[in-house]
C-alpha cells in the first residue's frame, strides 16, 4: 500500500484491502491496487470506480478471503478522514489513510465511518 | 429469485451467510425479501423514507442497475445481486497556487515554519495564498489578529466600526493606551502590520449586515467569528454556509469560553447546536457580564491555530467537536456535535436561502456605525442625576436605592444609597415604605428600571429611575466617581 502511495504521489491512489476478520480484529493480508478515477486533478480527490471494487470483492472471493475495507492516500497531508472522504464513504468497510509527506510514507490511520456519514470513529491500526 | 453476495462486514446481520437467496421479481422485490428476511439489513441499505442510501450502487450480475431499468430491473433465478459502495474522498486542500512565492527576506521570517515537516515551504505558501476574514477586532481579534499576521497569511480582512475605549484595555492587547478613542480597525491594522508587512489588510469599517455580509465575505476562504453579540454570529454562521466558507467559532464569558469549525462541507454549523438564540438578556455580554482579561488570549490563540490548521490541510481539525474550556478548574472538554439533518440553512429541508433581520432573529436593537441618536428626554418615571443631586442637598425626604451587585458597589456608589440587588428586590419589599418617594438607579439605567417595574407592579406609589445610572452620576454630577 505504501509503495503504491509513494507511485503515484503527488496524486492520491486508492485501492482495496483484503484479509480476514475475527471478532473485532481485521487481519489485512494482500492490497490490491485500484485505479483513481476522478476526473480532475488527483492531488488531492481520489474516486474508485464501482466495478473495480466489484472485482476486489469477487477476488477475496474467490481466494476464500474477505473485503475488509478501502485504502487511498492524501499526499502532503495528515492521514485525518476530510470531510469529502466521509461524505463519499460507506459504513461497511474501514477507511485507511496513508499521509505521505514529500513523497515519503508518514503515517497511517484508520477510520470506520458511520451508517448516516456523519462520523467517522478511528480505528486502532497497528502496521 | 435472485442470490444476493453480502459483503463481509453485513454478514453479521445475515447469521454469517456470505450469500442470501430471496424471492422476487425485480431488484426492488429482491431487496425487500432480503431486508424482510433479515431486518438489521434494512438501515445499512436504505434510508429511513425507503430509499436506498446514496453510497450503495446494486449491481445484476456485471452491471449497474442504474443503466438498466433502475429498481424495476427484472430478476432471474440463476441472477446475482451485488452491492458495491460507491467509494470517493480526498484531502481537498488545494496545493498552493505556482504564483506565490517566499522572498529570501520571508524565507528568513518563516523559517521556524519550514523547518516543520507538516508545514514546509509549501504550506507556508498556503498561508500566504490564504485570504481571512476576522470579525471584530476586540478580545478574540485582538490575539487572532497578531498571530496570524505574524504566521504569513497573505490577505487578512479586518471588519470593525468601533472605537478603542479605556475599558477594551484590559483584554484586547493588539490596542495600547495612546490608542483610545481611536478606530480599532486602524489601531489594529496598524500592529499587525508593525509585526508583518509583506501582510495585505483590507479594512471593512462597517457593521457587518445582512446588506453587506455576503458581497464582504465573498472574498476570502475563512471566516474566523470574533464577534461578541447574538445577531452578529447568526450572520457570520449564515453568510458562512449560503457561501460555503468555513467559519472559526470562538465564545468567552468570564472565565469559560468555546470554539469549534462550523460551516464545513458536511460539518455542522452554528443553528446546528444553537437553532434559536436566547432570550434578549439571558446571556450577558462581556460589557455586561465582565470577562478574564486573559480567557479571549486562550480562545482567540484556539481559533488561530484551527484556521492555520485549516489552511494547511494538517492535523485533526475542530470539526463537529466543540471545546470547552474553564479557565478556573484549568480544564477542557471537549462535546460531539452532530449536522442536524433538520437544520433550517445547512440541512435537508432548509428553510432560509439568504440572510434574514438578525436583530429582529435575536430580538435585540441594531446597534449601527453611525453616531448614537441624541438621548431622549426624560419620560415619567424618570429622573436626572442632577435632580436626584439637588433633592439630597435640599435634604428631601426620600429613598435612593442601588440594584446592583455588591461587588459592583465596592467599585464605587453613592453613599446616601440603599443597596438592594435587583435579584434580592422581590424578597426584600417589605424594607421600603410604599408610600415613600423612591429613586432606583444602577450602573446604567436598566436593572434600575426592571427594580421599578417590580416595585410598580408590588403598589409602590412614587417610584422613579435615575437616569443613565451611576454612569450619569459621575459625568454630570461627581467626576470623582470612577467609572466602570
């Protein structure tokens, strides 16, 4: 996740996590790369495209494995859940922030928002 | 019929099945088998009127029913059903415009700042890019206005139409002695300028209006709300969200103050937690209530650091959480606030699109940049200090009481004057004769005239209200008494 942050910065990258989930523990075991499809500039908007995360889904699938949540990075910026994240968020998955700085991994965190998108409450992260 | 994929974190509401098949003829159908079957499903897919929730697409098989027939689309048995979020988000803070540049002069200035990782030369350059607008130039604005001169942000609006008076001294540091009487504004320009000078001010020497507020606002990214009056704030929070800028809430009385960021993309905003002002004088003002010279240096330096915050896309900022702070248990709390899907400018259904009479809002008289109307004559039930003077030189009989509060008449009082706090006057009738000739008065003339209602009201024949108070006393008749 992190390489894949540092690739495309200073544009933003997305993408899925997937592992497994006991009790109140999600175990990320494999990401994989998705492709940021906003439109604009990708500095600082990231926008997965459905059928990717379609495709993610069916490949934890498939691997007996399962979807945990959504990565995506915020270059030259803190790893703090905006408001366009939550607002564009659902309360299904968790939501890793990754804050590079300088091209740089700086640090992480992760957040499981709501089922209104009102809030986000932050998750503890141990990588 | 149609099987539907339940993603993993739903399949707690599933009895842990990874996929559900459900009976029905459409998309619609399907779901509301699925969500009949299993219940707890329903809030995670729709919304409470039905409909399901902006970030579920549904798709048949490989395709997004959206480009089929939408909820109608028709189901077959051998048919799956997924449910896929739609995922976006972003840190939305721009990165600074190529125009701007450091000089070597500000590069010298700012280098504290640059060597921060978090804030570098790009977010100083963020800083000087950022236009702000401060509401007030009194205690918040005071430290609010140095330190974000100081910090290099480029454009700084000021709005003020008031003039520093001696008793601003105590608390509002960015104005000195030798400046009263003098416009804030200008005084306060002056400093911010004498700290930095590659800084633009622009001046706003107006009350801020529903006339003015938007085309004044309309310039800069953040509003950063000094202000110490109920329809101000109401204006600022609703200027703020009609024109989608954050605004850096900040509140002081005596020794507790507030702050929060109202007005955000998705964030609550004022009318949020405060639909509604209080009634007209429930909530005293600094001129009224008194303040720690202190506590708006302790605000004012929050709401600072949230705006650069802000600015520099950094940190956690104080969005949906308001802070608390006591400065006597030195102690702060912190409370969640929640966007108010009712709320009537910032929520579903609002109700207000543009600005309103917000002295009318908060039932109080406008106060204006022009000069006070000339005072109005005395009306019945009134009198002149100057007469109340001349009775106690005549020695007439009569009573003068105070209404105001002990601590008040340590600071200065009329020695022939009974003090009854307006709070003790209903329970202390009985100490005055209600055939007696009574004069109340207070600092200013108002207690002193709800003291007279009171005693109107209990049948006390001969009750009259000194003028403009204590106040009035010690300009027209004894300058020896100290004004507070």
């Amino acid at each position: 996740m992190v390489a894949h942050a540092q690739r495309t910065y200073p544009n933003e990258c997305c993408g899925a996590m997937l592992g497994t989930i006991d009790g109140d523990t999600k175990d990320v075991s494999e990401s994989i790369a998705l492709e940021n499809a906003f439109a604009g500039t990708q500095a600082e908007r990231y926008e997965l495209r459905p059928e990717d995360l379609l495709a993610a889904d069916k490949a934890a699938r498939d691997r007996g494995m399962d979807l945990i949540g959504i990565y995506h990075s915020h270059p030259d910026c803190d790893a703090y859940f905006s408001t366009t994240d939550l607002k564009n968020s659902c309360p299904w998955y968790s939501f890793v922030v990754l804050s590079i700085q300088k091209g740089g991994f700086h640090h992480a965190n992760s957040w499981l928002p709501n089922v209104d998108q009102t809030a986000a409450e932050k998750e503890e992260l141990v990588y | 019929m149609a099987k539907v994929l339940i993603p993993t974190p739903l399949r707690q509401f599933t009895g842990k099945q990874d996929s559900v098949t459900v009976p029905g003829g459409t998309v619609r159908e399907v779901l509301d088998a699925l969500t009949s079957q299993h219940p707890d499903l329903r809030k995670q897919i729709f919304t409470d009127e039905g409909k399901l929730r902006s970030f579920v697409n549904v798709y048949l098989n490989d395709e997004d029913i959206r480009y089929l027939n939408k909820d109608a689309t028709p189901t077959a048995e051998a048919d799956t059903l997924s449910l896929v979020p739609s995922i976006a988000g972003g840190s939305t803070v721009a990165a600074p415009p190529e125009e701007v540049t450091l000089s070597k002069d500000e590069i010298l200035r700012y280098s504290r700042h640059l060597i921060i990782p978090e804030v570098g030369i790009d977010g100083q350059k963020k800083l000087k890019a950022a236009k702000v607008l401060l509401v007030g130039t009194g205690g918040l604005g005071a430290p609010l206005g140095l330190y974000l001169a100081a910090a290099g942000i480029g454009k700084i609006g000021l709005v003020d139409f008031d003039v520093v008076d001696f008793t601003n001294l105590q608390r509002q540091v960015i104005h000195s002695t030798k400046d009263v009487g003098r416009n804030k504004i200008d005084s306060a320009a002056e400093k911010m300028l004498a700290i930095n000078p590659h800084l633009q001010i622009v001046k706003h020497e107006v009350a801020l209006s529903s006339e003015n507020a938007l085309e004044i606002l309309k310039d800069y990214d953040y509003v950063v709300d000094g202000t110490d009056n109920f329809p101000t704030r109401y204006l600022v929070n609703d200027a703020c969200v009609l024109l989608g800028k954050p605004n850096v809430y900040g509140s002081i009385f005596r020794f507790e103050g507030q702050s929060t960021v109202f007005a955000t993309e998705g964030g609550p905003c004022y009318r949020c937690l405060y639909p509604e002002p209080p009634p007209p004088g429930l909530v005293p003002s600094c001129a009224e209530g008194g303040v720690l010279g202190i506590l708006p240096g302790t605000i004012g330096l929050i709401q600072a650091t949230e705006t650069v915050k802000l600015i520099l896309g950094i940190g956690e900022p104080l969005i949906g959480r308001l802070l608390l702070y006591d400065a006597l248990g030195m102690r702060f709390r912190e409370l969640k606030l929640r966007k108010n899907p009712e709320c009537p400018i910032c929520g579903e259904h609002r109700t207000i699109t543009k600005l309103i009479d917000y002295h009318q809002f908060c039932g109080v008289p406008q106060q204006t940049a022009q000069a006070p109307v000339e005072e109005k004559k005395v009306t019945e039930g009134e009198i002149e200090v100057t007469e109340v003077k001349e009775k106690l030189d005549r020695g007439d009989k009569f009573v003068l009481v105070d209404v105001r509060e002990p601590h008040e008449h340590q600071i200065c009082n009329i020695p022939a004057a009974v003090l009854i706090p307006l709070g003790q006057v209903p329970q202390r009738l009985g100490e005055l004769d209600p055939e007696a000739d009574i004069v109340i008065h207070c600092k200013s003339g108002m207690r002193s005239a709800k003291a007279c209602g009171i005693l109107k009201s209990a049948g006390f024949k001969h009750v009259r209200n000194m003028k403009g108070g204590i106040l009035a006393w010690s300009d027209r008749v004894d300058p020896s008494v100290p004004k507070y």
